[in-house]
C-alpha cells in the first residue's frame, strides 16, 4: 500500500512539472496564440489588454476607470499593471504577466491537491465509525486530491486562460484559498480568501454558506441520518457527533469584517485621487450588475441583453440575478452535510449564469468536481456532457469567425454555441447533485442492512 502511495506521489510530481512545461513553451509563442483577442477567454473583467489600459491612464494622473476600459479591482491593477509596463527586449510582450500566470496556476493545484487530501481523510474516518470498513477502503483506491489537482493543470481550459493572459487564475486562487482555509480550519485564511474573492469578481460572495458550514460542521460527511442510525444500533452512542461550532462562525465573522475593512482602506487609498469608492463601486461591481457591455462571450446574457427592450432592462437584470440567489437556500439545506461539494455546485451556476463569463470559470469548477471522484463515480451522461464539452469548444471559435470575420454568419451563429455551453453546464450540475445524493441513499442502505444483519445474529 505504501509502494502504490508513494508510486502515485512520483507519478503526481512527474506530470504536474510536464503542464508546467507546457505552458512555458506555450508562453513563448508569439502573440500567446492569439488567445488573448478570444471572447472566450478574455471578458471585460478578465481581459490583460483592459487592465494594461486602466493602468497606463493611471500613470497618466488620469482615472483608471475613465473610459470604459477597466471594470476591475484597483488592487489587482496594482499588483498585475507594472508587471504589463515591463518589457524583455527579444522576448514575448507581456512575458512576466504569463509566468504571474502559470505561478498563480501551480499554486491553485497544490492547493486543490490538499483540500482533496483534508476531504478524503475525514470522509475515510466518516465511514469507518459507520463499520463501513470495505467502502472506506474503497474510497482510498483513488486519491482524489492528485487527481483533482492534475484535472486542473491538464484541463485545456485552464491552459488556455493561463495562456491567454486572462486575470481567471487569480480570482481562482482567492475562492480555491478560502476554500482550503475552511477545510483545514484556518479560520483567517478563510475569510481572507472570501473577501478577496468577492471583491475581485463579485460572484464569489455566495460562497460564504459552504465555507461557513465547512467551518461549523468540518468536511464532508454522509447525511447525519446514517449517524443517527448508527447510534440507535449502539443503544444512543455514537462515535461521532455532528455538532455545528458556533465559534469558528464568530472568528469568520470577525477576521471577515477585518479583511473586508482593510480591503477598503486599501481600494480608498489607491483611488482617493480620482473619484473616490463611489466611482470604483459603480465601476465595477454597478458594471458587472447592469451588464453595461454587450460584446460577445461564452455565456447568454450578452446576446439577451442586446435584443430586449429598454423598458424591460431592469426588470430582467432582476430576474438573472435572483435566477442564482434562489438556487442558494434549497441546496443549502439539502446538501449541508456536504459543503465542499456545495461549494461545487455554486461555482457551476455562477459560472452558467453570471454577466461576464469565461473558460477559467469552467476551469476552476472542474478542478473542484474530480474532488469528489470516488462518490460520483456512477453519475450519468458523462460520456455525453464530455463530447459536448470537446463540441462546444471547437465549434465556437468556428461561430464567431464565421459571424466576426467571414460575414457569413449571424449572432445566432454564436449565440447557438453559448446556449449549448449553458445546457452542458445545467446538465452538469443536475447529474452531479443526483450522483452525490444516490451515494448518500447506498451509504443509509448500508447500515441499514448491517443493522439488520446484526440484530438477527
């Protein structure tokens, strides 16, 4: 068992250093491929080219957000913007974002490795105080943490958005860090990782119910029925006890309000000159809301936007935006016991619904889904949702030539491909939850059969 581990380990190493070698020879292409003008890959809020602009009118005593160029935060202006000044003479432009890029990517993988690794050992001590020894055994057969984290580095969505000088893997590695603080109990991580995530992109701040239960009631864990069974079989004790920590939830409260304040004081500072908060508020998050630009991207909201009347605007941005908070509760009380993959399920619906998409946002949730290899082992169609991914992302560059560039086609050519791409991910989510709910059903089975089983000897 050790030799398979440690074979394992050496077989991790090996083909995390080739993905990384991959996107270094990629880097070095000139024009990176072209993949930076992809309307895939670079959105408003993500593109390199917008930030560069935002950060030259800031070296100019001008408002980075003057125009309608940059929409993003004035911190990741401040970190990324000197990094696109920077030139390398006889080398690639903007050569030093790239390896930001690929570093920032590494980073992500070792921490979606952990998290696995922090999942999978509490899911394995789960079972076996359910006497679910040989399942528990089982679950260890794939290690999930290595596989998640190479799905990550290999996933061709991922490459092109680290590639394609998109800012994704930075917002990526905000959620992915609240996310493994939450998962290992480091309670300031945690909320360090939210805030900065929800204020690069907005989206994120519905992550704060799975890291929020991952804090109180620890990783996941079958349903607290099989528990209860199990302790009716032991006449009313139990091994382990499901009981939510109030304190965690006060500490992430607290250090949320601390990162929270210092992230304004440092947006404040960085924009004082200007136009103040107010201005960088309207800007960006007032920007992502409204769905001020309609230039095409992988999602639907664009193309709906664009063909509504003015009179009904508001009326819809309401009904897409509400479309993703009423999805919260539901889940929540549903799939309580299991929030990181909660988490999961989030992350897929706002990357379906949300204004602004791109492929690193399919990027980050596939990452997250390999998570939980061995419960979904059985989930349906996935043969069909992994063509229609391969279709999806063939056909749609093919789209938006033959509308942009050949004038042969229409918006509707495009449009098709970005419906497609939203149905897939719907599919995804739906057969995943089912997957996850049928294991929970085998596991009350289980121990239902071993209480059985037991009573009668």
């Amino acid at each position: 068992m050790e030799e398979e581990k440690k074979g394992s380990t050496s077989g991790f190493w090996r083909w995390a250093i080739a993905s990384v070698l991959f996107r270094l020879i990629l880097v070095f292409f000139p024009k990176n491929l072209h993949l930076s003008s992809r309307p895939e890959v670079s959105t408003p809020l993500t593109s390199l080219r917008r930030l560069s602009e935002g950060y030259w009118l800031k070296q100019s005593s001008m408002s980075p957000y003057a125009g309608s160029m940059y929409h993003g935060s004035p911190l990741l202006l401040s970190i990324l913007g000197p990094l696109t000044a920077l030139r390398i003479e006889g080398q690639p432009e903007h050569l030093l974002c790239g390896l930001f890029f690929i570093l920032a990517d590494i980073v992500n993988a070792m921490l979606i490795r952990a998290t696995g690794q922090c999942l999978q050992m509490a899911y394995s001590q789960r079972l076996k105080a359910l006497d679910l020894v040989k399942l528990s055994a089982a679950s260890g057969t794939i290690q999930s943490g290595n596989l998640a984290a190479l799905v990550y580095l290999w996933n061709p969505f991922t490459i092109v958005a680290c590639v394609g000088l998109s800012t994704s893997p930075v917002e990526n590695l905000a959620t992915i860090l609240s996310l493994y603080g939450a998962c290992t109990g480091l309670v300031p991580l945690a909320a360090f990782g939210w805030v900065i995530a929800t204020h690069m992109s907005l989206y994120p701040a519905i992550l704060i119910v799975p890291v929020i239960l991952l804090l109180g009631y620890g990783p996941d864990a079958p349903p607290r029925k099989v528990f209860l069974q199990k302790e009716y079989k032991n006449g009313g004790q139990s091994n382990v006890q499901v009981i939510f920590s109030w304190r965690q939830l006060v500490h992430f409260v607290f250090w949320s309000i601390i990162w929270g304040t210092y992230v304004l004081v440092l947006c404040g500072i960085s924009v004082k000159q200007y136009a103040g908060l107010q201005e960088m508020i309207r800007r960006t998050y007032g920007f992502i809301l409204t769905v001020e630009d309609l230039s095409p991207n992988i999602g639907v909201l664009w193309y709906f936007f664009a063909e509504v009347f003015d009179f009904f605007r508001s009326f819809f941005f309401i009904v897409f935006h509400m479309n993703i908070l009423f999805m919260i509760l539901p889940l929540a009380i549903r799939l309580k016991h299991r929030p990181a993959f909660l988490a999961f399920v989030y992350i897929a619906i706002t990357a379906t619904f949300k204004s602004y998409p791109s492929v690193g946002d399919s990027a980050l949730y596939f990452g997250l889904l390999a998570l939980f290899a061995n419960e979904l082992a059985d989930i349906k169609f996935s043969f069909f949702l992994f063509c229609g991914y391969i279709g999806v992302s063939l056909l749609s560059p093919v789209m938006h030539n033959l509308w942009i560039w050949r004038g042969t086609g229409n918006a509707n050519f495009y449009f098709a491909t970005g419906m497609a791409y939203a149905c897939l991910q719907i599919i995804l989510v739906v057969e995943s939850v089912s997957a996850m709910l049928d294991h929970d059903r085998m596991l009350m089975k289980l121990v239902a059969a071993r209480k059985h089983v037991d009573s009668k000897s």
